[in-house]
C-alpha cells in the first residue's frame, strides 16, 4: 500500500454504516435536555419545601426513565452502533449511564416520600406505606428499582471478579422485568403524563421503538442468520495447554461482512453449552466458507469448547466491535497484544496493509508456554516484512522493571509516536500499555483499545 493514511478515508457505498461516538453522544445529550424541558413546559412555580423535595423527584423519575431506555439501546447490538463507536465503549457507556440510572431511580424514590409526607404533615414511614397501598402502581415500580439496585450491585468491580460471565448476563436479564414494572407506573402517577397526550405518546415511542430494536437485532436477526449460514464446527485444535482454536464453516459467510478485528457472540448448540451465547474474536481473516476463533480457557463454557465435536450447529450472532482497519490513520501500525488478546490482533496482522516495516507486532506473555500462533506469526512477518517482538516474563516491581513502560516502548519500536497502536488484553495490562503509550507522547486519537471484561 503506498496511498497515504493521514485524512480518514471516504465510507464507500458498499461499506456498513456507521454512528460515529460524537453523533451518539449527542443524541444521548439531546434526549436528556429535552426530558428536562418536559418538566420546566409542566411546571410553572416551585414553592416550599415540599415543592422542591417533589418537583426533584420528578426530575430524577424522569431522567431515570429515559437512562434506562439508553441502557438498553446501547447493548441492542445494532450493527451501526457497534461498528461505529465499538462494543468495548458502548460497555463502558452502558456502565457509566447504569450507575447513573441506579442512583437517579434510588433518589427519585427518596424525594417523593419526603416531599409527600412534608405535603401531608406526616412522617416518611407512614407515608411509603400510603404511596404502597393508594397510589396505582407504586408497588410495581418499588419492586422494579429495587431489581434494578440488585442488578446495579452485581455490576460492581468487586462482584464481577467473583461471577461467571453466564451468572453476569442471567442477572442483567431482570433489567428488562424491572423496565417493564415501571412503565406503567410512570404513566399512571406521573405528573408529566397524565394530563399530556402528546408527552405520553413520545414516550411511549420511545420505549416501544428501543424494544423493537432489541427484538430485531437480539432475537429475530441471530435465528435469520443461524437458518441462512448454517454454521458448524469443522475442526478443534489445541494451540497450547489452555488455549484451543475452533474451525467453522458455513454457507454464504462473506455475506456476514465480517472483518478481522471483530467478535461474533457464539452459542455452540452442543450438551451444556447451547444456551449460552458468548464473544470470541476471530483469529484469523474470515474467508468466504471458513472462521476461526480462538478461545482461552477462563470459565465453564471457554473449557467445554475444547470437548466440542466437529459437526456441532453453531448460532453465531454479530459481526461486532469496531477494533479494525477502518480506525487507523497512520501508515504505521503497532498491534500490542497481551496473553489471549493476540486473537484479533492476529487476524490483523495479517491483513492490514502496509509495506515492508510498516506494521510491527509486539506480544506480551509470562512464558513462552502461553504464546499461541507462533509459527504462524513468524511467516507472516517474513512473508509481508513486518516485526514481531515477544516480551516474556512476569512483571516485576517499579515502572522500569516491566518491559510495557514508555523508554522501552519507544526504543523497541522507533518513531513511535507516529504510530496507530492497536491494544487488546487482559484489563491490567490494556490499561498499562495504553498509560506508557501516552507518556511516550502518542497522541491518545491514534491507541485504539479492546479489553476482555464483561
């Protein structure tokens, strides 16, 4: 490739579309201030404590209301969004607006009580029994936020580190039950719907066009391509003592637009297994009637897939992620892999364009035991006239002690601040190289990260 990679490349009309991150953050930004300006257009004057405590928990009920449609619009899955902004930011999103959503349900319950009961001259005790038993729908609403503390609660960092991923998703199912409970009570006691058709009819498209989303895209789209590819395993074959790669073929698979850098969420239709759907990247570049994957065993379904038999049906949801090609603007790459995050950087590294010492691989593993495609990346790098480098060994103490640190970095890969740097690993050591990466001076528009949370 000798065309210059400065300016972003035009999209081709054959090419996916894509929402970029600045258009969704502002429709997200322009959802909320048009909530907020419901309740100004509803609310002529504040007066007393008992106003101000009750027009702050119409505040929060509303905004609660709306996040929890972005929460659920976010992890719709929708091609355009994935692709534009990536899976690993909307995570990180959906994250961050589900605090924010937990917090603002919790609050909005909080304020109405008090500023009910300093209305009616009674304590809060007496008046959450009132609101329990009189108010129309109340108690379905108090039963959705507190499904979703619980849900907000098995998010946490602390809580995450001790559950499957399996146990993870089943939990973050009740957020749909919990959506559900509070909708009607939003409409039966909420001071901005009662009297207003035209508010009660936007919201109510909103909800129902966020739930069409999700049906189409989680439900119907994945059962259409399942018919359509008919997928299956070829082939299993072990790479190293923990780590296999699984071989499927199908039919029609270069409809998929799949490119190297994304992840399929895949559900093995085999004892055990079938009723999981879990991410793996592709390992190598899709090709019209084969995919690879390759998996690190790390849980329950990641160690059964190395007992999958060939022939096994495969449901395969996706192409998602936004860790590709399209993101570079540089014409040199660095691809900065740790332990199984060489996935998707090896599909990469085999097929981003570039000249003889334009794109480099650096790999980072504790042993030599853990290094997958080893082969394989050494014929790439002769074949194309790219670098591999592997940094081996166990992180020691002090910055210096570990070879991911900025002086190391920059003498390993020469000018590399005019690098697009590609990122994928476990989350210590994303969050490590990305740090040095920046004190090396590169410029934070051009590291583009993939972890491996959920």
């Amino acid at each position: 490739m000798t065309a210059t990679l400065d300016a972003p490349v035009a999209r081709r009309p054959h090419e996916p579309l894509r929402i970029s991150r600045g258009l969704a953050l502002f429709v997200i930004w322009a959802g909320g201030a048009a909530v907020l300006a419901l309740w100004w257009k509803d609310t002529t004057f504040v007066v007393g404590l008992d106003g101000w405590l009750t027009n702050a928990g119409r505040i929060t009920g509303l905004l609660a209301g709306y996040l929890v449609v972005v929460l659920l619009a976010l992890m719709a899955r929708v091609p355009a969004l994935e692709r534009g902004v990536g899976t690993d930011q909307l995570a990180r999103w959906h994250a961050m607006a589900g605090r924010y959503t937990v917090s603002l349900a919790v609050a909005h319950t909080l304020l109405i009580i008090w500023g009910y009961a300093v209305t009616a001259h009674t304590n809060v005790v007496h008046e959450t029994g009132g609101l329990l038993t009189t108010y129309p729908d109340v108690l379905m609403a108090t039963v959705a936020t507190g499904l979703l503390v619980a849900v907000g609660v098995a998010s946490a960092r602390a809580a995450r580190r001790r559950l499957r991923y399996e146990t993870w998703h089943f939990i973050h199912l009740y957020t749909y039950l919990a959506v559900a409970l509070a909708f009607s009570h939003q409409f039966s006691t909420g001071a901005d719907f009662v009297t207003n058709r035209p508010a009660r009819l936007l919201w109510a498209a909103m909800y129902i066009a966020v739930a069409a989303l999700l049906f189409w895209f989680r439900l119907v789209r994945p059962v259409a391509q399942g018919l359509r590819h008919r997928m299956r395993v070829v082939e299993v074959r072990r790479e190293s003592s923990d780590t296999v790669s699984v071989w499927l073929t199908g039919r029609h698979l270069e409809e998929l637009g799949a490119e190297p850098g994304q992840f399929f969420r895949w559900r093995f239709l085999a004892r055990g297994m079938w009723w999981a759907a879990n991410p793996y990247s592709l390992s190598a570049p899709p090709r019209p009637d084969l995919l690879r994957i390759t998996v690190k065993a790390a849980g329950d379904h990641s160690r059964a897939l190395a007992a999958v038999r060939p022939g096994t049906p495969v449901l395969a949801e996706g192409p998602f992620g936004a860790f590709t090609a399209a993101r570079r603007r540089q014409r040199n790459v660095l691809l900065l892999a740790g332990g199984v995050g060489i996935t998707p950087l090896r599909a990469l590294f085999e097929s981003l364009p570039g000249g003889p010492g334009e794109v480099t691989l650096v790999y980072r593993a504790r042993n030599a035991g853990e290094v997958v495609f080893r082969d394989e990346l050494e014929w790439i790098a002769g074949h194309r006239g790219a670098r591999v480098h592997y940094l081996l060994g166990r992180r020691g103490r002090g910055r210096r002690a570990d070879p991911l640190n900025p002086v190391a970095l920059d003498r390993l890969v020469p000018g590399l601040r005019g690098h697009d740097v590609y990122v994928c690993g476990p989350p210590g050591m994303t969050h490590q190289a990305r740090r040095a990466l920046r004190q090396a001076g590169v410029p934070r528009r051009q590291i583009h990260h993939e972890s491996f949370t959920f």
